[in-house]
C-alpha cells in the first residue's frame, strides 16, 4: 500500500499546533508567597497593571499607633507658643492675635489659680512644660470640643522634628508631671496617657514619686474645715493619714470630703479611707 505523502506532512504540523494551544491555554501558576493571602481586594481600574503586592502584611491589631510612630490625624494648624502659663496651660498666636490654650485630658498641680496655694510639683512641671514648648513652634491638633468653659482653646499640641512628632500633653504625662484627666468626648488619645501614666507611676517619676517629708504650707492648711455633716477637722494637724502621702488629712473620724481639705490632685493610695479618689485613678480631689 502506497502511503500518501500529504498525509505524512500534515500529521506532524496537525500535532505542533493543538500543543501550542494547550500550551497557551494552560499558563503555568506560580505558587503563593509564604504568608500572603490568597486573594487581594483590587480597585484599580479593569484593564490597568496591578501594583506589587506585598509578600506579607501584619495584621491588623499590630498597627495601632505607637509612641515611636505617633503623629496627628485630626485637623491641624501651626501656631507658635508665646508663653507659658503652667504645667497645661499656653498663650499662643495662630496669627489671630494671643489666645490662651488649655492641653487636652492631661491636669498639672496648680501654681497660678486665684486663692489656691502653689501645689506640690506645680513649678517642675511648668518648668517642664517651658522647656518643651515657650517660644517655639507648635502644630495644634483639634478634637472635638473648641474651646473648654473658660473659653480657653482646648488642643493637642505637638512638636515636629523632621519626620518625629511628639504629643507635649502625652509627653508630660510620661514624665510624671501631668495627670489623666479625661472629659468626654475629647478623649482621643486617653489608652496612650493611660499607659503612660502607668508606667510613670510605677517608675516613681514626678508625681508618683516620693513626697516631701512635710506638706507644703497653705494659707488654709491647719485651719479648721467644716464638713457637710456640720463637723469640724483640721487638715495639717494632728496625725495624717498614710493613704494621703503628699499631704496631711487626718483619718476619720469624722468623714470628710474634698471641699473640707485645702488641697487638690494629691496622691491616694489604698484604701482612701475619705473616699477623695472617686474615680480610683490615684488622685484625689481632682477638681
């Protein structure tokens, strides 16, 4: 039988031509990189090139802010400090002339209110604050409320060094000079102070350190205060209780409350025996 030579050159060219269609239609598929995930959610346009995606992502709850890597994300604005009025509290000029500013959910011991006596670490902590920030120029971060009910503007105040930022009210409270004191709904960044109060408490810094071995004289301290129950007590006299290191109160009886003491923002420790400490943050008699 005589073999047709058309058939014996179409066979092979027949045969070259379905493999180079399976091998089209079949592309070969790169396995996924070790961590990522096997699928990526695009918005890019169709027919555009997708971007590199990256071989691995860190889950979500790592990439809450950090002190390293802290920065502002609400509405700002520069200002420059004019002065320094206490340990919380700045003039400030946003090109509107000077405005008194109050830091946000932070509370320094007081060393300028009308008819309250200089308070224990009241001068470091607007030396403090001075050295941070007098003369210098600021970025204002707004939270929620404008200004507090003294008309006071009420900010978050940073410094910026290049690509670092850092918080001034969030900075004192490190260093133990400044208190959380938290009035909702300004409370942006209440976790950080409250982490970082901890750990000023537990390092001894500031407030939280060791006390003067006598309270600092008041015009008030030592004179009789009458309580809501009609009773009187000393505060500085007689012997002081141990739940109130910085300051001198006498243990009960009789019960007294704040508006019977001479002093605000001062240490309580356990069992707080008056009660000052309403809100169990370690400092009594906060307003």
């Amino acid at each position: 039988m005589r073999i047709r030579r058309a058939g014996f050159h179409v066979g092979p060219v027949l045969v070259i031509g379905v493999w180079l269609f399976a091998a089209c239609a079949s592309p070969t598929v790169e396995p996924p990189l070790a961590g990522s995930p096997t699928s990526w959610p695009s918005l890019a346009p169709a027919g555009a090139v997708p971007a590199e995606t990256p071989a691995e992502v860190a889950p979500a709850a790592s990439l809450a802010p950090s002190t390293a890597a802290l920065a502002p994300t609400g509405p700002t604005e520069p200002a420059r400090v004019v002065r320094v009025v206490d340990g919380d509290t700045i003039v400030i000029d946003r090109g509107r002339g000077e405005e008194k500013l109050r830091y946000i959910g932070v509370d320094t011991p007081e060393t300028v209110k009308p008819g309250s006596p200089v308070e224990w670490m009241g001068p470091e902590a607007s030396a403090a604050n001075r050295a941070l920030v007098e003369g210098r120029d600021v970025v204002l971060e707004r939270d929620v409320s404008e200004v507090d009910r003294y008309g006071r503007l009420l900010r978050y105040v940073w410094l910026r060094n290049g690509d670092a930022w850092t918080l001034v009210n969030l900075a004192l409270v490190a260093a133990g000079y400044a208190a959380v004191v938290t009035y909702p709904p300004d409370v942006k960044y209440v976790e950080l102070y409250l982490v970082a109060q901890a750990e000023a408490r537990e390092a001894g810094r500031g407030l939280w350190g060791e006390p003067p071995s006598s309270p600092q004289p008041s015009p008030s301290a030592g004179s009789p205060q009458r309580s809501g129950s009609g009773s009187t007590a000393t505060a500085g006299a007689g012997p002081c209780d141990p739940a109130y290191p910085g300051v001198c109160i006498p243990p009960p009886p009789p019960d007294l409350n704040c508006r019977d003491v001479p002093y605000r923002r001062f240490k309580v420790l356990p069992p707080d025996p008056h009660h000052f400490d309403a809100d169990r943050d370690g400092i009594g008699c906060e307003s």
